[in-house]
C-alpha cells in the first residue's frame, strides 16, 4: 500500500491495520530517499577526488620550468568540467 496522506479521516476511528500500512509506506519512502541520497553522495565523494587530482596535477604543472600554457589551460578545463558536473 503506498501513503495516503487522507487516512486516516478526521473524526473516525483508527484502524492498527491502516495505521501500520501508513507508516510502512512512510519508512518506504523514508528508505527510497536515503538510498537515493547514499548514492549522489557517493558521486559528490568520486568527483571530490577527480577534482583534487586534477588541482595537484594543475599545480605540479605550474611549478615545471617552461611554456606549459597549453597543459595548464587543458587542466583547467577539465577542473572546470568537472565541478560542472555538480
């Protein structure tokens, strides 16, 4: 049974039948959202990790001696499509 937000009616008697339905329907749905949230969480956590690679990367490249505009301006890039990917 899923929730029904209309039961029980005002002014009538409470069912254990019904209000056990109710509420397992609400802990469904309760789980269905953590689930979802457990898994963007995950996706937050991966492109963190992508994120902060690329910046060390970024940074490393910086330090070198040389014309390395073309790698920096490529590794800004990615940082930059990464964090879009939000």
């Amino acid at each position: 049974m899923s929730f029904d937000p209309n039961l029980p009616a005002e002014h009538t008697l409470a069912s254990a039948t019904q209000m056990r339905d109710q509420f397992n329907a609400l802990k469904a749905l309760i789980d269905a959202q953590q689930a979802a949230i457990s898994a963007l969480q995950a996706q937050i956590t991966a492109q963190q990790a992508a994120i902060a690679d690329l910046q060390s990367n970024y940074y490393d490249v910086q330090l070198q001696s040389g014309d390395n505009t073309a790698a920096i301006t490529a590794l800004q890039a990615a940082v930059a499509a990464l964090q879009g990917n939000r």
